[in-house]
C-alpha cells in the first residue's frame, strides 16, 4: 500500500478518542468480581496509553505540521535537522497510538472469547461501549495480531464521527481546519521536493539512523493494520486534512536520506606538496 494512503487510513484512530474513552470510563468504574476486575486490567492497560499516546501525537504531529509551515524554500541544513527530529517524534508517538488500538482490539477479542456473561452486562447497561469492545474484537486476529479495518467506516457513520454529505454541519465547521491543511499540504509538497532537489548534508549519525529506524517502526505497526485500497482510501478522508501529505515529508526523506549523509569527497593531500589555502 503507498505509504501516504496507509498512514492517512492508520490516521482515523486519532477520530476514535471519544467512544475508546468512554469503553475506558466504563471499566475503570464497573463493579465486579475480584477475577473480572483482574482481567479487565489487561484492558485497562492498552486502553491508558491509547489515551496518552493520542494527546502526544496530536501535539508532536502540530508541531511538526507548523514547522513545515514555518520552512524556508529551498530549506536548509538547519531546517531539515529540526524537521527530522521533529519527524522522529511524530513518528513514535503516532506509533505507540496503532499499538495501543492493537492492544484494545486484542484484549476486546479476550472480552467477548471469555467472559461472555460480563459483556451480556455491558450490553445491558451501556450498550455502546459493549458495541465498540465487539467491534474491535470480532474484527481482530490473533492468529496474526492484525486488524481488519474492512467495516470501520460503518462504524465511524453509526457514531457520527464520519464527514460526508449527510453531515455537511459538521464539515462545515471543520472548512477552517480543512483550509489551513490545504496550506500546508502545498508547502509539504514543496519542502518534499526541496529536499530531494538539493545537495544538503547532515553530520549527525545518530540522527541518521534514528530516523530510520522510527520510520520503520512506524510502517511495521501500520502492517497489522488490514484494508484494501478502498476502504484505505475512504479512510483516509477522515485523517486529519495534513496529515496524508505531511507523510509525502517522510517518505521523501527516507528515501534520500543515504545521499544526505554522504560526505563531500576532498581530494587527499599528497605528501610533500605545499598547500594552497593561503591563496584563498
């Protein structure tokens, strides 16, 4: 899957903070049995750091978008320095979010597998909570430990948390947020093609194979996400507006991250010979 598409598809779970919340309200507060309450903890768990993850990702992702914003064209060495870390941030926040929604879906299967008289109560008494936890484990193998995305559009339109024609409100008011994305996704574009157009050069190793190393982890967490091009692409339209394009940024600098390393050649001095720094 090109990557834009699958990070803008993997993108929808910053949408889904509202019902994951109130599926972590319910079982942080429900009366149980001592056994219950030990399994509920393994829930409880994923269900925290999904919490936690998504407000990191939502500040490093602004961050990042308003330093793109803020680049100067053609960039500079500099610029692109602060842009990786920047990079590298988002990406392991942004990753620690699918890993956390994996770690939902997986317990969620373990739920509705194990303790089926306790999900009969969470039907009974909050009935979406009980159908966010059912969809997240019945669309979840563990076979594998992927997630079949195949019906979340479904699910985000039973909850209203789709834009589309039927909600022209709501998109409406998000025509601001939308905009301002758009502004950034033309400077994205061109600071993308910025980088790869110049002859740049950062020293720093480290940073160098950081960048790819989160890059990838990101990618690997995005694989046990499962979805065709459709649904992928359908998805994609409720990621936030700049965030589909911001990856083109990443994926632009991963690829020409080998070149930006490579060190200028200088010719070596041959023993004996005078040097001639003192006619610049």
């Amino acid at each position: 899957m090109d990557p834009s598409l699958a990070l803008g598809a993997a993108g929808v779970f910053l949408s889904l903070a509202d019902p994951i919340a109130r599926v972590h309200a319910y079982l942080e507060r429900v009366e149980e049995t001592r056994e219950v309450k030990e399994r509920l903890r393994l829930i409880l768990y994923p269900l925290s750091n999904y919490k936690d993850s998504v407000s990191a990702s939502n500040e490093s992702g602004n961050a990042f978008r308003a330093m793109v914003d803020s680049l100067s064209l053609p960039v500079k060495t500099p610029e692109l320095v602060a842009l990786i870390r920047g990079m590298i941030k988002f990406c392991d926040d942004y990753t620690r979010v699918l890993s956390a929604t994996i770690g939902v879906a997986k317990q969620s299967n373990k739920l509705i597998s194990d303790l089926d008289t306790f999900m009969q109560k969470v039907e009974r008494t909050m009935p979406e909570v009980c159908e966010t936890i059912k969809f997240f484990g019945k669309h979840y193998d563990p076979k594998t430990g992927s997630l079949d995305l195949a019906n979340l559009p479904e699910f985000l339109t039973a909850r209203g948390l789709r834009i589309d024609g039927k909600n022209k409100k709501k998109a409406e008011g998000l025509s601001k947020q939308v905009e301002e994305g758009g502004r950034s996704v033309d400077k994205a574009i061109r600071a993308a093609k910025s980088i790869g157009q110049q002859n740049l050069r950062i020293k720093d190793r480290r940073l160098m194979k950081e960048f790819p190393a989160s890059y990838k982890g990101l990618f690997k967490e995005i694989g046990h996400l499962k979805a065709t091009k459709e649904t992928a692409t359908e998805l994609s339209s409720n990621a936030p507006p700049w965030l589909v394009e911001l990856a083109k940024i990443l994926e632009r600098v991963q690829k020409t991250l080998p070149e930006l390393s490579k060190p200028t050649y200088r010719y070596p001095r041959v023993p004996g010979s005078k040097s001639t720094s003192h006619r610049r």
